[in-house]
C-alpha cells in the first residue's frame, strides 16, 4: 500500500488587518497518499492557495497565523519546524508552482541558472553538476538543453510554465502543489502542459495537490476531488463520487455553471450571490445565503461530516438521516 506524503488535521488559519480577523481556513482535514493527485476546488478566495502556503509553512507572516491543527509532510508536522528546517523540506520533499509565469522568474537569470541554483541548494553540488542537472530537466520539460543559457523574455508563456515545472521537479520532490497552474496560458497550450504535469507525475511517482476552479483540469489528472467554500471542505470523493454522485448544492452549482458543449443552446447558471465575506462570515452553513435549499437549521448550526459511502462525505444538512450514511465519530 502507498505511504501517505500529506496529511492535514483540522487546520486553522487566519489573517489579521488593521484589527479585522479574515478567516480563511476554517478546520480542514486533507490525506493524500504517494502517487496521488487531489483537486482542490472551489472559486477565488476559498482558501486553497492559503492551505497549499501552510504545506510550505509559508502563511504569510505577520498578518497570516495558523491557529489550531497539524500538517504532517511525509510523517513531520511542518508547523512545528524552524526556517532553517524548512528550507531543506522545501524542494527536497515539496514544491510548489504558481498561477503566474510571467512573474515567478528571475529577469536578470538565465533559466539554467535559475534551475541550477535550486539543485545547488538542496543537493550540495558544484556549479557544473548543477548546470548539467538544469540542462536535463528543461530535456524532461521538452525545452531543448541547449536554451539553458537564454533569459525567461526569450520564452512564450507556455515555455516559461514548463521552465517552473523544472525548477520545481529539479529535486525530485515526493509532492508538488500546482497553484492554478495554467490559468494564465492559452487552451492549447493548457492541454500541452497538463499532458506534462500527467507524464512527469508518473515517471516521478510524485503525489499532486492541483488547486484549480476548472472541472475539465479535475476529471484530467485528479484521482480524489476537495470541494472547498469559505475555508471548508464542503464535499470530497473519487472522481466517480464527484463527477457521477455529487450531493452538496455548492458543487452541483460548480458543475451547473459549466458550459454544455453537448448543447450550444443551453444557457450558464451561475450560482446565485457571491462568496461571503471571510471577515464576517455567514452563521451556520457558510453557502446558506446562495443555496436553493436552504433551511431554517441552514443558518444556524454549522452542517457535520456525513460520511455517503467509504471515499465519499458532504457537509450539507440535506444528508443528515441518510440511511446510507454515519457522521463522523466525534463530530
Ligand atoms: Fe444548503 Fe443547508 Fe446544505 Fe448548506 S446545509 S448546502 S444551506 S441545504
């Protein structure tokens, strides 16, 4: 059986501005094991990318703290690590790529240098090695090695993503945390680099967080779906569970406001409302104020863990006596 890489108990994470508490994780439990890819869904400011930052140990200090939980990397609670740690965790055991080439790289550096100085700090080798190393993965990434020496404005986009693959994948990381990424690149380009991502996944037997708001990206390279809203886990299965058994309003909502290339006459349906603000959070059921469904115990207690099947749980109170469920011991 394959070992777990990442395991996030109930974590807890919030910012604090001019005195105003932002709560942008709110108890969140996540296991991945090696070899796996998890999509973590949900719209802009569900707070994905804050819980793929503590995996780093990398909430932005002062205003981000992580108030309560644990997130075990490889069997270590990374909060409890110093910088120092960190910075050998970081690379040699987890990596992260984020949404934006353009400003992810260093102007002034050629990308081999750039690849090189990450294998230099980690595996302690001297500059030769490191370049001949660089080389290779920008070969891995289908960037031909003799573009070691060229500077990232030289690159298209779609270049630049596989060039922070490279960087990312330099030290053979066992989890790799993909920010979004390729939201800032053509279709056709998405599809070339996602087509890597998979193949490189494999050859490395690396496990995955892809953070995306894209169905179409989940059903392409995820094995297990987080839905989140506002800071939570509000649903999360198997791909099957997912896509062919979904229950929580919220993700039907996602999947209803895709468009239906089956029918070119159908109409979008947005979910109704906004996300709520994470200053002030709405009682009980965070997603009551936009939810068709919504009951009088909605908005004021907060739904538990209604476990459907063995891969498959929902916090929505719809599920509550479900004779095919059991709440979650403790909850
Ligand atoms: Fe909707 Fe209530 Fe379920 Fe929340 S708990 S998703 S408001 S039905």
């Amino acid at each position: 059986m394959a070992d777990e890489i990442l395991k996030i108990k109930d974590l807890v994470i919030q910012y604090v501005s001019d005195g105003e508490v932002t709560e942008a994780v709110n108890g969140i439990d996540l296991e991945l094991k090696e070899g796996q890819t998890l999509g973590l869904v949900g719209e802009t400011g569900a707070g994905k990318t804050t819980t793929a930052l503590s995996v780093l140990n990398l909430v932005p200090k002062p205003q981000g703290r992580v108030v309560s939980g644990e997130v075990f990397l490889d069997g270590e609670n990374v909060l409890e690590k110093s910088e120092r740690e960190m910075e050998a965790i970081r690379g040699n055991k987890v990596s992260m790529i984020f949404q934006d080439p353009m400003s992810s790289l260093n102007p002034v550096m050629t990308v081999g240098e750039q690849i090189a100085e990450v294998v230099r700090i980690h595996d302690n080798v001297d500059e030769k090695t490191a370049m001949a190393r660089a080389r290779e993965m920008l070969e891995t990434v289908g960037i031909p090695g003799e573009r070691a020496g060229e500077y990232p404005h030289q690159f298209s986009g779609g270049m630049k993503q596989r060039v922070l693959i490279a960087i990312a994948l330099a030290c053979s990381p066992k989890l790799l945390l993909a920010d979004e990424p390729t939201t800032a690149l053509d279709v056709t380009i998405q599809a070339q680099v996602l087509e890597l991502m998979r193949g490189l996944k494999k050859k490395f037997n690396m496990a995955m967080v892809m953070i995306t708001h894209d169905f179409g990206i989940v059903a392409e390279v995820c094995d297990e779906v987080s839905v989140m809203y506002a800071g939570r886990i509000v649903e999360h299965g198997n791909l099957q569970d997912i896509f062919d058994n979904k229950r929580h309003p919220y993700t039907e909502g996602l999947f209803n406001s895709l468009p239906d290339i089956n029918n070119r006459k159908s109409s979008l349906k947005p979910i109704k409302g906004l996300m709520p603000d994470p200053t002030n959070l709405p009682s009980g059921c965070p997603f009551h104020p936009r939810c068709d469904y919504v009951c009088e115990k909605c908005s004021k207690e907060m739904p538990p863990k209604t476990w459907i099947n063995d891969t498959h749980y929902v916090r929505c109170w719809l599920y509550e006596n479900t004779t095919e469920s059991r709440l979650t011991e403790g909850e």
